[in-house]
C-alpha cells in the first residue's frame, strides 16, 4: 500500500508494521520517514539496529542469516535496508521475498530505494512489495 509521508506518522501513532518499504527522490524525506519508524520500533523494544547499504558485491546471504537467525536473549531489531538504484538482481529479489513470505517475529525490516521508474514499479518484485 502506497501512502505519503504525513500518513505514514499517522500510522506509526497507532502501531508498527513488520515491514515498510520507502522510495523517492527526496533524500530528506526518506531520512524522515526512516527515523520515525526507528523511533517507533525502538519504543516497542528494538534494541538492535543494522543499517545495511547495498553494493554491487553485497552478500544476499547475509541477509538471509540475518533476518533468520534469532538471538539468545531473542531481542527485537530493525534492519535497515538501503538501496539507492533499487535494482535488485535475482538473488536479491527472491531473498527478500523469502523474508516478506515468513517475516521474523520481532524484526522490523525498513528497505528503501531511490526513485523507481516505471519499467521497475512494474516487475513482479514490486508489484509483491506493493
């Protein structure tokens, strides 16, 4: 569901998702947008934050380890997502949509790309994400 920033604060005043997804151009806007959710999170108990800045030669296997594995204390964490092209390859499209198929209980995961063109809104991954 696409819905703007003042109503993404809406929404996090009431309750917290498992998963956002955030895209646009606007730097600041994002920045925002992602501080709020981890405000959010953080109030509810996260206490882990991972910031994760994708790259070319980025391991989808990490992420995969990451978001299945859980802790011994079992503590609440965000992970935090960034991709500035949102070109996701294979690998990567089907990692994520594994984790979205059987999200962690207690994990907040904040993916958030760059503005997307209409040739990427219309592929299979975000159409799912959508």
């Amino acid at each position: 569901m696409q819905i703007n920033h003042q109503q993404l604060i809406n929404h996090l005043n009431k309750n917290l998702s498992s998963t956002y997804y955030l895209t646009g151009e606007d730097v600041l806007l994002l920045q925002d947008a992602r501080t709020a959710i981890v405000q959010k999170a953080k109030q509810q108990g996260a206490t882990e934050h991972h910031v994760i800045t994708v790259t070319p030669d980025y391991s989808w296997g990490d992420f995969a380890a990451m978001t299945t594995q859980q802790s011994l204390f079992d503590e609440k964490k965000i992970i935090d997502l960034r991709h500035t092209s949102g070109k996701f390859d294979k690998q990567a499209s089907q990692t994520i949509l594994n984790y979205l198929a059987a999200p962690v209980d207690g994990t907040t995961l904040i993916l958030s790309t760059g503005k997307l063109t209409q040739a990427q809104l219309g592929t299979k991954f975000y159409k799912i994400l959508d």
